[in-house]
C-alpha cells in the first residue's frame, strides 16, 4: 500500500499560480495523497476560487502573511497530527511531472536514514534549463548555491546523490524526521529556512537526496525580485543566522571578523560607487539585524 502524503501548497496573492498548480497536480500517477492549500491572508479571491475549482482541497485561511515557513507550518502541523507518512512542500508556482512524486516516496522510502527528498527542477519557461539539481553550501559566503543553476540540461544531472540541502519549493519530509527535529525555523521568514532545515536534518542523521527523476517546474520567485532591497535584506541577515547556528566552530569563530568585513565593503560601496549604494545600505541592515537578534519579518 502506498504510503499517504499530504502536498502542502502556500498561497499569498498567487491565484492564478496556484491555480495552474493544483490543476498540474490532479494529473499525477501517485494516488494516496491530499493537498492543503494554506492561504497567507490573500487579497484577490484565491480562496474562493480555489474551494470553488477544487472543492477536495483543505484549505486553511491565515489571518495574516506568515512567511513561507509561518504559512507551511501550519499545513505541516495539520498534515502530522492526521499522522501522514510523508509532508511536502510545493510552491504554489511550479508544475509538476506525472511520476514526480511517486519518484520521491520511492527513494524515501529506500533508506530509513533518508529524511529529506527533493526533484529536479527546470525553469517553468525554458523547460530544459536547470534551476536546481540539489544545493551546495558555501561557508565562504554563508549561503547555499544551486548545483546546475541556468546550465542547459544534457544528462548530466541524472545521478541520484546526497546534497549538502534541498529547496522548500519541492522537499518531501518523512514525518518522523520532524517529530525528531521540529518544523520549519519561522525565524528566517523568507530564505534558507530550507537549507537550515536540510543541515538540521543532517545533524540529527538524516540524508538529503536529490531525485533526478523527479521533474517539476519553476516560474521563479514573483513575490521578492532578486536584487530588491528585501531581496537582499533577506539573504544577507539568514545566511548569517543559519551560519551561527549549523555551521561548523570554525564557522562559528569567525563569524563576527566576517561581519566586520562585510561592514567596511559595503561603506566602500556607500563612498565610491553611488550606483551601489541601495544594495550596501540593505546588506547592512540585515548585518544589524542579525547583531541585534531581529528575526522574523521585515518591511520595507
């Protein structure tokens, strides 16, 4: 029998995103599973549009914008206390393959120690170009790297393999692994809360498994374009949380010489490159945050 999963769609303002999601999902040749859509407060008739089209669908309305690891919470909250095998999260702008998750469930359900699993995924409007093929860590910069990101794919990304961290925008979770460690750390709100939730996975014994047979695709973040000041607010103040707590005690030690580095760049980009200067001023108020503790979200 098939192990039961519950696919977790959050919803902020994505109507017709999630809408095209949902409906790439009844087409899937997996059959026990369920879909909660968790709805973060939106404003143009994304619920009721979905509870008309898709009346089987839980969905559970938030009061408020939770972020991406508030909202998938609580699916992941409802999806474990109805004691479900397998928890994944999907974004609300992908489509997915027909065998996508039957692909996944199968490698999770290879090992014991495998806790984490996620698919290939190609850019939504270039369907052979690579966003992510499995993550890679780098410490230098304390944030994650896309192995494969923007490369043409011609096989070479065909070899299942454990990665260093999988994306939240396609990651099944066996349920006993976050009735190990937890859920999502909500302090990230937005960025890396995958990629620390990955480490924490590794740390507690558990492997992360790219599926290269597993295929979906990708429109790309719509709602924090890259190089916005929330953008880079976001990543800088993260990869500094996520590096004090699951980096390594080197990591750890020069943590603080790496902030003072980081100030004085960006004073240089303040002083001799004008045109710079929105991108120094958001690195240096997620450096602030991060000193002061300041978690959760920001606006701006």
């Amino acid at each position: 029998m098939q192990k039961e999963v519950y696919i977790i769609v959050l919803n902020w303002n994505g109507k017709k995103d999630t809408l095209e999601c949902l409906e790439s999902l009844k087409n899937i040749d997996y059959k026990n599973y369920k879909i909660i859509v968790v709805d973060n407060n939106s404003q143009d008739g994304s619920v009721s549009e979905i509870k008309k089209k898709y009346f089987k669908t839980i969905v559970i309305e938030n009061e408020n914008n939770l972020g991406f690891a508030g909202g998938n919470n609580i699916g992941i909250k409802y999806a474990t206390e109805n004691k479900a095998d397998y928890i994944l999260l999907l974004n609300n702008d992908t489509t997915v393959e027909k065998i996508f998750l039957n692909e996944l469930v199968k490698v999770g359900d290879s090992d014991k120690n495998i806790g984490l699993v996620g698919s290939k995924i190609y850019f939504y409007d270039e369907p052979n170009r690579i966003w992510f093929a499995g993550g890679k860590v780098n410490w230098l910069k304390n944030g994650g790297t896309h192995i494969g990101l923007d490369i043409i794919d011609n096989g070479q990304f065909d070899k299942k393999k454990e990665v260093d961290y999988l994306t939240g925008c396609c990651l099944l979770i066996k349920r006993e692994l976050i009735e190990k460690i937890g859920a999502l750390s909500e302090d990230y709100f937005l960025y890396y809360e995958d990629t620390d939730y990955s480490l924490r996975a590794q740390n507690a014994g558990y492997k992360c498994v790219y599926v290269p047979d597993s295929i979906i695709y990708h429109k790309i973040s719509r709602s924090t374009k890259p190089g916005s000041s929330s953008y880079i607010y976001y990543h800088t103040r993260n990869g500094l949380v996520m590096a004090k707590r699951t980096g390594s005690l080197l990591n750890k030690i020069i943590l603080h010489p790496y902030c003072l580095i980081l100030f004085f760049k960006q004073i240089v980009k303040i002083i001799f490159f004008p045109a710079k200067r929105n991108w120094a001023f958001a690195v240096l108020k997620g450096e602030k945050d991060f000193l002061l503790g300041q978690m959760g979200k920001v606006d701006f």
